[in-house]
C-alpha cells in the first residue's frame, strides 16, 4: 500500500529525495573526497615503495579525483539535478592513457584466492 495518494504529494516526496542526496553528497561525500585528496602526496609515497607502475595508476586517480572533487563543489546542487559532467585537460587524459595498459592487465588476472585465517 502506498502512502503517496496524489501527484502533488509525490512530486513533494521527489524533491525532498532530491534534498537528502544533496545535503548527504555536500556533508559526507565531499568532505571525504577532500580529505583523500589531502593526503594524496603520502599516500603516492608510500605506493611508490610497494609498486613504482601502482603510484602512477595513484597519481592519475586522484587528479581525475581532484577534477572531480572541483566541479562538484561548483555544480554545487545542479548535480543532484541532472548528473555532472567532467572535463578533463589532454595531459590528465594522456596520464589516464598511460595507465591504461597497467589496469588492463591488472583486471585480467584471476583474483587472489582467499587465505584463511
């Protein structure tokens, strides 16, 4: 049984949807975003140690994050609206490309089995 009994009502039922997602993407995802991309120096050191071609799949991940994190915050509650589209400068996307080959493979090969503890 739906509680929503007139076209009015579930137009207010959407736009309320519309709001939470809004409000939840502006106080929870953003601010993670962020912080990930604050720490993306240490963490390319670190990868960089373990896996030198894992770094650079690191490095395009998060300017593709950063381009990401800039025009949501100034798409500000149009994103919610009708998505959001991206552009990437031609260095970022010839960053991209040179991973490319490194993730292939990657999601080639089987997964690990799973080691019991």
């Amino acid at each position: 049984m739906s509680l929503i009994t007139t076209v009015d009502h579930a137009y207010a039922a959407a736009a309320k949807d519309v709001v939470s997602a809004a409000t939840f993407v502006q106080s929870k995802v953003i601010p993670a975003l962020q912080k990930a991309n604050a720490q993306a120096a240490t963490i390319e050191a670190v990868t960089g140690l373990v896996s030198p071609a894992a770094a650079n799949v690191e490095r395009a991940a998060f300017a593709v994050l950063g381009a990401v994190i800039k025009a949501v915050e100034a798409a500000g509650s149009a994103v919610t609206a009708g998505g959001l589209n991206v552009q990437l400068d031609a260095t970022l996307v010839s960053d991209v490309k040179a991973i490319v080959p490194a993730v292939k493979t990657q999601a080639a090969m089987p997964a690990p089995a799973a080691t019991k503890s």
